[in-house]
C-alpha cells in the first residue's frame, strides 16, 4: 500500500473534512481571483498567485473578504461594468488590506479598489488614499468615518468641499472607539491631526474634543466608499 493510502495518516478520519475545507478554499479564491483578474487583466496571473502560494492562510482570508466586498461595490456603482485599475493601485491595496481583519475597515480597503477603476485604468490618484489608511488604526477608522458622517458638510463660495465644526466628548469617543484609556485617545486624535485628516483634538482644560474633517478627510472617506467625489457622495449643493 501506497503510503499516502495508508490509513494510519488519518486516523482521526478528518481528512475527508479537510478536503472538503479546501475545496471550499480554492472555489472563493477562484471567484476573487476571477475578479481581479476582470478589473486588472495584464496582472491576473500574478494575482492568482498571490492568492493561492505566497500569501498565509489569514492573509487569504483577508483577501477574499476584501475582494467579494469590492465586487459587491462594483456592481453598485458600476456605469459600464468595463472599468479597471492600475495595476501599482491593486496590488498596494491589497498588500496593505490584506493585514486587516476587521469588517469595517476592510470595507474601506475594498471601496479604495473599486473608486480605483476607471475607464482607461491609468488614474493613479488613489495612491496618496492608500497611504493614508495604510497608517491609520481601526479606533481612527473609527472616529474619521464618525466624523465625516456627522459633520455638516458644505461647499465654500470657490467650490471646495469643507464642514462645519465637530465636538463630541470623552464617554461618545470612548463608546464609539472602545478605548477607555483618554491618554491613547489623545494620540489618537493627534495622529489624525497630523495626517491633516481632523482639524482640532482635545483642548488641554476640557475632556471635550474637536473631531472636524478637513477636506482630504471627506475626499479619502469618499474614495473608501468607492466614490470619486465627495461633492457627489454627500450630494452637496452649493449655497447661493
């Protein structure tokens, strides 16, 4: 008997379960695969085998939750179904999404692939977004998508996007990020501050704090919800 056939290397009788799992595997990897590969044709194989050999099982997973929230976007926001993305901006934004496994952030990782596609496939303007969430913390995630859901939102006299100021306090950022540590929060928000993503932080005499977006905060939100523009994504009308 052959030893791969010998019955003493399962002796749990597992392996039918295991191959059953690998099966299950390889057809979601051939779905994300297969999706890339219609967004991004000159890199499908190189993608094909990213997903199958060089990437560790978590990181896969990763992927294909990414890949299959992207597609879902896609389908929504698709005009002519034909629209692609650069290949340097599909392979950074899944490089960095794929050490995620959080759902909502992940969910930006896959709005960033789709707002990417476009009719020619040339536009790199995504890269400065995928740099930006690359630093950013899920508690961030957090407090940037809070913050630019809520703030009152406008477009300036010249046609900017811009928003009105935004408060909250310690117990709503706490419950909203689930950091009771105020000290970790404080970086938190400077961090943001630093990024040029939130305009304001805590006050040194009060547990109050200003979480308002700058503009490329509103246009990085949109891009991660797989819009371009975040005139059109908050359907802003300009005051007269």
């Amino acid at each position: 008997m052959a030893e791969k056939d010998s019955p003493s290397l399962d002796i749990l009788g597992i392996k039918p379960v295991g191959e059953a799992i690998n099966t299950a595997v390889k057809g979601a990897i051939d779905g994300a695969s297969a999706f890339l590969g219609r967004i991004c044709l000159p890199a499908a194989e190189e993608f094909g085998l990213l997903l199958r050999d060089r990437v560790s099982a978590w990181r896969t997973g990763n992927l294909i939750k990414i890949t299959e929230k992207a597609e879902r976007k896609f389908k929504e926001s698709s005009i002519s179904g034909t629209e692609h993305a650069h290949p340097r901006l599909v392979s950074l934004t899944l490089e960095r999404g794929s050490w995620i496994d959080t759902d909502e952030v992940q969910e930006m990782w896959a709005g960033l692939l789709v707002s990417s596609c476009t009719n020619d496939g040339q536009d790199e303007s995504n890269l400065m977004f995928i740099q930006l969430l690359s630093q950013l913390t899920t508690s961030q995630v957090r407090v940037l998508k809070y913050s630019c859901e809520t703030a009152s939102k406008y477009i300036t006299s010249a046609g900017w996007v811009a928003a009105h100021h935004l408060s909250i306090t310690l117990a709503e950022l706490q419950s909203l990020t689930g950091i009771e540590d105020f000290q970790r929060l404080d970086r938190e928000l400077d961090h943001l501050r630093a990024l040029e993503l939130i305009n304001g932080g805590f006050s040194p005499q009060s547990t109050n704090a200003y979480i308002t977006p700058y503009p490329l905060a509103l246009h990085l939100y949109a891009r991660c919800q797989g819009a371009l523009s975040p005139i059109e994504f908050f359907n802003l009308k300009k005051t007269e």
